[in-house]
C-alpha cells in the first residue's frame, strides 16, 4: 500500500488485521520508521483487530517504508509495511 502525505500533515495510517487474525486478538502493535528518517510517528494505538499510527514531517520527494509489527494474545508475530510518499499539496 502506498500513501501521499504533505511534508506538514499530520495523518493516521492504519492497518486492519482482522482477515489475518482469524479470531486471534492484537496483543501488542509496534510502528517501526526508517533510521535517521524525517517522517517521525506522532502518536499510535490499537484494538484488537487494527493497528493506527500518526506520522508527521518527511521530506518532499522522498518514499518512507513504515512497518507495523504485531504480536497478536496466541503468540503469533507479523509484519506489514507500507510506504507513504511525501510531497508538497
């Protein structure tokens, strides 16, 4: 998946992992950003099926891959990335 964001937006990206989960739970949720990036999470939260996170900054021009990496109540742990091109609007 691939988002557009502006280097001054604040904005939520979420991953849904419900189809995944099959009935398991989100236990804990992890937003992991390139080292030395310009685009920094903000803020993030979970339920049990879907996993949020703020990112904010960036620089135009440039793709970030963020991945957000679960460990779901069975013990179960997977990632999913997706990439948010910034550029000016």
């Amino acid at each position: 998946m691939t988002f557009t964001k502006d280097p001054d937006a604040v904005l939520d990206y979420s991953v849904d992992w419900s189809l995944w989960l099959a009935g398991d739970e989100i236990s804990t949720s992890e937003w992991i950003l390139e080292e030395g990036a310009l685009l920094e999470k903000a803020t993030d939260t979970n339920t049990a099926t879907k996993a949020t996170a703020w990112l904010r900054g960036g620089q135009s021009g440039i793709t970030y891959l963020v991945t957000n990496r679960i460990v779901t109540v069975g013990g179960r742990t997977d990632d999913r990335t997706i990439s948010v091109k910034v550029e000016d609007r």
